[in-house]
C-alpha cells in the first residue's frame, strides 16, 4: 500500500532505510527487518496477471520465503510504501509484509504468510473510515475508498507460528488492502467505475518514483 503522507502533503525524503537508527518517542510494535539483506525487486502494476488471481498458500517454510521477506521489504522500503503483497513482486505465494503507522502514531512492523481477515466483531461499533487509499501496483493514483477503521488478520509467521494482527485507522486499512492483494484483487477494484477510470487515468498521466514491471 502506499503512504498516504505522499499524497497528504509532500513527503519529507526521509529514507526508510534510515528506520533501524531511528530514536524517539514513537512506539513500534514489532520488530526492525535486518536492512543488511534482500534486494529491492520492481513492483507489478495493475494488469500484471498474478495481481488478478488469488495467490497460492505458503505450506513450505525454509530459507527461501525468509529471503523473500527480506526482498519485501527491501520493495517496500524503496518504493516507500507501508504494505507490500507477494504478487506486488511477481511472486505467486500468501505472504505480506507491512510497516504501517496507525492513526495514533504507532508504528507496526511485520510479515503475515497466509492471512485471512476475521469478520468485523459483532461487539464492535461499525465505523467507515473513507480515507484516501493508494497502492505501489496503481503508481501515483489516489482514491477516496470507505473501509472499516478495524481489521484482524490470522496467519503465520515465516516460522509456521500462529500470528494475529489487529489495527486501527490507516494501519486497519493497510491490513485490508494487503490480504485481498493475496486474493487478487486491487482497491480500484472496490471502486465505482467512475472512480476507478479516474484512478487508471491518474496513474497514466503519472510516473512512478520506483522500478516498476511493464506489462506485455
């Protein structure tokens, strides 16, 4: 998913990759990504294929998917993104990784292989928050997208261990907007089509800031 700062107001170029030195009084709930490995990959855009399918589930977990979590967020990080999908990097696999703050200001850092979203509780006050959405597979489109302003997840971590997420605000729409990358589909897809033409012409009339695979 895209930082909504970017869109909000001007990006302060600070470098994502900066985050392990980073001090303050910021919570984070989770840990730093060792940024002395993975490789930043290009990211699909919207008509790739494996953006429009549901991705396959993760049931081998070795050396090779904690590479690719290392390469995530290495994508993530030099795209500037918060949430990054799999299949955002041409790979077919349940996984994704975030670091997303929430509309509190804590930073949540992590990796989720096989998520699902749980239903909305039913103890819980259903509440929209129709913030703006972007997404690194629709490169400098913006749109105004009602989500609810909670959402958990249940999956595993690159261990096969039980993990559940939950969040709020901006960081309940980033874990939203990444499980169903895992299914296939895009934000715009939960646009009108007025919206969702609006978006697609927004990314044709913009260029993406990062590496991007152009569609054949």
């Amino acid at each position: 998913m895209a930082d909504q700062h970017t869109h909000d107001h001007d990006h302060d170029g600070h470098d994502h990759s900066d985050h392990e030195h980073e001090t303050g009084e910021q919570k984070v709930v989770g840990e730093l990504p060792d940024l002395s490995k993975g490789t930043a990959r290009p990211i699909t855009v919207v008509g790739n294929p494996v953006l429009h399918r549901e991705c396959q589930t993760v049931t081998v977990f070795d050396e090779a998917l904690s590479e690719l979590i290392d390469d995530m967020f290495q994508s993530m990080y030099a795209a500037e993104g918060v949430g990054l999908a799999a299949n955002q990097i041409g790979v077919d696999a349940k996984v994704f990784v975030y670091d997303c703050p929430d509309d509190d200001n804590v930073r949540h850092i992590g990796h989720v292989i096989n998520p699902v979203l749980e239903p909305f509780p039913a103890d819980r006050r259903r509440q929209l928050d129709d913030g703006n959405e972007g997404c690194l597979s629709v490169p400098t489109a913006y749109a105004e997208l009602p989500r609810p302003d909670y959402a958990a997840v249940t999956g595993v971590d690159k261990h096969g261990n039980p993990v559940r997420v939950e969040g709020t605000g901006f960081f309940a729409r980033c874990l939203q907007h990444e499980t169903d990358h895992l299914f296939g589909f895009l934000y715009i897809d939960k646009l009108s089509k007025r919206d969702r033409k609006d978006a697609l012409k927004q990314m044709a009339e913009g260029t993406a800031k990062y590496a991007t695979v152009p569609n054949a």
